[in-house]
C-alpha cells in the first residue's frame, strides 16, 4: 500500500517537474528565431519614458547570399521605421533607410549610434521587463516575429 501512495503522489511530483525544465528550456532558445538562412540571435530595447523609442537586433546570416532587411513593425507604435544614426560634421544624424544588407556567412547588429528601429507614437512607454513582438521583413527569407525584451534605460547592448 504504501508503494502504491507513493507512486500515486510521486508521479505527478516528478511530471510538474520535467514539464517546468522544459519550459525553461524552450525559453532559453526563445531568445533566437530563424527564418530560412537567417537567425535573428538578439532583439531588445531601452525602456523609454516617453513615446519615441528604438529596437536594436542582431541578424545571422549563415548562407552563401546575400540578404536584406527590408522592414519592420509593431503593434506597439504608430510608426516603425528602419533609421541609421552616424555622424556627419561633428553632429549626429538620424536618416531613414529603406533597408539594411545582410552579407552571406556575418552577423549584422544594430544598435544605439547606427542602424536600428525606430518607434514612433509608442502606445505606452516601454518599461524595463517588458516584451513586444516585432515583425521583421526580409527581401529573400520572408517574414518572422521576433520578441523583443525591454531592458533598463542606458543600456548599452553590450
């Protein structure tokens, strides 16, 4: 009988178990998305507390062609444009850009002070801890969603 209580209590014990270790394992792989030769390895962002904001990810591209990231957008802002920052004369400059390149077999990053994703007309400022998906378009792997952590305002990404 007592075998029998144990199993009986046990069991479901041990299946709470491996249900949780699997789902801490599917989280930890949910960082990365992968779209035909493209793996989308980082999407993150600065919390915010205004409604202007920006994304910034990192795209690997293991095939032997070239790709382009060619657009972007999220239900979190009104607008959602792909921007470059680079200094021109001493001033920093922000410009739109109709697409970013994606070169065979290297890992493209965008980040603060170059390319990134610009959020404009934020529904809510983004608050550290938060996530958002973030459709991404390219010119030959197609589209995917990727979910983007909000991290503390000054993060570097580094």
């Amino acid at each position: 009988m007592r075998l029998f209580e144990f199993a009986r209590t046990a069991a479901p014990a041990a299946f709470g178990v491996l249900l949780l270790g699997s789902v801490f394992a599917v989280h930890a792989f949910a960082a990365e998305v992968k779209v035909g030769d493209l793996t989308i390895v980082e999407a993150w962002a600065r919390a915010t507390p205004v409604k202007t904001g920006a994304a910034y990810i990192s795209v690997r591209n293991d095939g032997d062609t070239a790709d382009r990231l060619t657009g972007v957008s999220s239900d979190v802002a009104q607008m959602t444009h792909l921007h470059q920052s680079k200094e021109e004369n001493g001033v920093m400059q922000m410009r739109p850009v109709d697409g970013i390149d994606l070169p065979p077999h290297a890992t493209v990053t965008l980040k603060p002070g170059g390319n990134h994703v610009m959020l404009m007309g934020l529904a809510n400022p983004l608050k550290a801890g938060d996530t958002f998906p973030l459709a991404l378009t390219f010119e030959k792997a197609g589209a995917t969603t990727v979910t983007v952590t909000v991290k503390p305002a000054g993060t570097t990404g580094e």
